[in-house]
C-alpha cells in the first residue's frame, strides 16, 4: 500500500454498459492489490483546481496493472471524463491500493456471501476473480441486485464462470427490467428475497456488502435482524441515496 502520489499509464479501455468502463492502469513497481482494496484518482484542471475519487480495483493478482471499473455519474465531476474521454496513453495520478478491512484472502476458508448493489459489483469481482485463480475450497455466492440485464457488469464473465465452477454460485435481483422468461417481476430487494438467496446462518458464512449507502445499510441491517453476526459483516459504500436497487 502507498500513501504516496504515482502517475499511471492508461493501458486499456473497455465498455462494460452504456454508462462504465473498464481502465487498466499501468504502475511501475506497483505488486497487485488486495482483493477488495481502492485507489484514488486526483484530476487537475488547467487553472489548477482539482478533484479526488475514490475507485475500487477490480483485479486481482500481483502485477503491475490495476483495473477499475467506472460507472458515469450524471453531473460527476470525474467519473464522465473517465468513461468518455480517457485514452489509452494517457496518463493519470493515482494514490493506493489502500485498504485493509474490506478485503478478502485467500487463505480465509470460511464460505464467502457477496451481496451488490449495481456498481457495488467491482470490489467483489475482485475477491470472485482472486477466488477463482486460488485452490480455496470453499464456497462463494453472489446476489446482485441491479436495474435490467443491460446494467450488469461483467455479464459473460459472471455467467461463465457460474456454469464452470463449482465454488461459484450467482443470483440476480432485477429491480426495473428483467429478462424475458425470467421468473419474478422486477422489483427491489426485500428482506424475504434476501434470506431466501444467500447462504444460511448456519453456515457461518463471510459476508461482504457493497453498494450504495441506503442499500448497504438497509441490506446489513436485515442480516443482523435475522441473525447473522455482525462481526461476520464486512461493507463498503458509495455516495448517493437510491434504495435497494
């Protein structure tokens, strides 16, 4: 982890939705991430004003190129110069990964309950990715709740890897447009749907929350009425008001 203010070289550039993209950032000396860990991003401006955000990595492994996954925010001072504009060559300064709680590792063998709200998703795709490249036996679930099948990140990745692995299981939440065919309405989460699509209880799992601030806290306060410990909820949170969405 560094404190310190690096330039990275833009390296990739890739649509996720309409609305994100995938950036790989190339940092010399830099040695991976911890799944679930951020970097901060400092933008400035001709007249020297600046802006700072936050941005988890989506990545995992130990090398020297960072992938973050950015969704473009209506009126954001960062985030549509990110999706839009950004170009491979370019450069960027970037302080991180930081971050030493909402991680996961692989040496953890307790079965995992990932729980996201939209572009909550990018944190966890990173302990799903870590997971996938370790011998870790035990098993991950994911519940992601999102807008429509066209909002999903990493759709063909997910989907994949979820009819590949045995240690992988994935369920979706469509809480405004949902396939066709697909059993339930759109609606948003409820404590009910929650409880019936996660690990039991009993099963001890570790659960990590990420999403925007109502969904992440409403969504934690309902594992703790039903039981779960507390100390077994880990969450990372976003900006904005929404609901579960």
């Amino acid at each position: 982890m560094s404190s310190l203010w690096r330039v990275a070289e833009v390296v990739s550039g890739t649509p996720e939705t309409e609305t994100s993209r995938t950036i790989g950032l190339k940092v010399a000396g830099l040695n991976g991430s911890l799944p679930g860990q951020h970097i901060d991003i400092r933008l400035t401006a001709d007249d020297g004003y600046t802006a700072v955000r936050s941005y988890s990595v989506a990545s995992a492994g130990n090398h020297d190129v960072l992938e973050i996954t950015v969704d473009e925010l209506a009126n954001g001072e960062v985030s549509p110069y990110l999706v839009r504009d950004l170009e491979v060559g370019d450069r960027l300064e970037i302080r991180g990964p930081v971050g030493g709680w909402f991680i996961w590792r692989p040496t953890d063998l307790n079965p995992v309950q990932l729980i996201a709200g939209g572009s909550g998703i990018v944190p966890l795709m990173a302990m799903i990715r870590a997971h996938k490249a370790s011998d870790n036996p035990s098993q991950f679930r994911l519940l992601y709740s999102v807008k429509s099948p066209e909002a999903v990140f990493y759709r063909e990745e997910l989907a994949n890897l979820h009819e590949e692995s045995r240690r992988f299981t994935l369920d979706y939440v469509y809480t405004r447009n949902a396939p066709q065919g697909w059993p339930i309405e759109p609606r948003r989460l409820t404590a009910e749907t929650l409880l019936a699509k996660i690990l039991a209880v009993d099963a001890m799992p570790g659960i990590y929350i990420c999403g925007q601030t109502v969904f992440v806290e409403t969504v934690a306060d309902w594992l703790v009425q039903a039981g779960y410990p507390a100390a077994s909820i880990r969450t990372e949170r976003f900006g904005g008001t929404g609901g579960t969405r």
